[in-house]
C-alpha cells in the first residue's frame, strides 16, 4: 500500500458546507481511484473564497501524484477553482479558445443561440493547463502540473464530472 501513488480529492462549493447539496462526488472518486491503484489520503470539502480555494490546493499538490477537484468551474462569480488553480501555478488567467469551444459547442447543441456572456469566464484557463472536453454542461474541465502532482480540475455536476 505505500508504494501506491498518492491521490487527494478536494471538493469546492459552499452549497457543500452549508449541507444543501451533498458530496457524492468524493465517495465516487475515491472508489474509482481506489480501483485504479492509487491510494486517496484525503478528501475535503472546500468553500467558495478563492484564498482557502488556493490554501486547500497548495496544501494538497504537497507530496501527491494526483490532485482531483470537483466543483468551482461555473460562470458565476463564486465559481472560483479555475483562479486558485492559476494563482498556485503562479500564471495568470487567460482566454483559451479550446475552452470557448466547449462551452459554445453546449449552448448549439442545446439549440439556445450563443452562450450569455458570464460563460465567457469558463473559457479563462491557466496557461500551461490542457481542457478537457465536457459533452454534457458548459464546464470545461482543466488538467495541469503542480510541481511534481497532476491537478484535474472537473464540473461539481455528478454526471458531468463522472462522464468526464
């Protein structure tokens, strides 16, 4: 068992402290990544302000192969994991493209015209972060190093984040 790589799971959300929606995500991510040899040593539930965002993820890259967070991708102002990914990366946030593409890709196939303008915010990426497609909400995921430890960034929707 030492010798499996470290995993931690941090799940972002004050809806999630506060007790109105309850964290499925975590008990499923942990099994999966259980089943995929990794050892998950904590799971933790994080809330909205962006400085325990980025505390929670510096203290969580330390010393883990793998950091997996649900939640926080949204356009709302709250939606705060994609700014705490980047200030841990030490990068600014930038427009990405590909980002864009998966959030309009959503909004035609949904056949609602052009997405509003806060979903613009989903497409701010830290440079040096890949995208990862969602083919089922507006969300894009972000896969980035930390150091040593692999960061996935996924929607805090269950069927989202399990799709992905």
């Amino acid at each position: 068992m030492r010798d499996q790589p470290i995993a931690r799971i941090l799940a972002f959300g004050d809806e999630l402290i506060l007790g109105r929606t309850v964290d499925t995500n975590s008990a499923w991510l942990a099994r999966m990544l259980g089943d995929q040899g990794f050892r998950v040593d904590r799971l933790q539930v994080v809330g909205d302000r962006q400085e325990d965002g980025e505390a929670a993820l510096r203290a969580a890259v330390d010393g883990a192969a793998l950091v997996v967070t649900t939640g926080g991708l949204g356009p709302t102002d709250d939606d705060r994991t994609r700014h705490a990914l980047a200030a841990v990366m030490g990068v600014p946030l930038a427009a990405n493209a590909a980002a864009w593409r998966v959030v309009t890709a959503y909004w035609r196939r949904l056949r609602r015209g052009a997405p509003p303008a806060s979903n613009r915010r989903q497409a701010l990426v830290p440079p040096g972060a890949a995208v990862l497609d969602n083919d089922r909400g507006t969300a894009p995921g972000l896969l980035a190093r930390v150091g040593d430890c692999h960061v996935a960034c996924l929607p805090g929707v269950p069927h989202e984040m399990q799709a992905m």
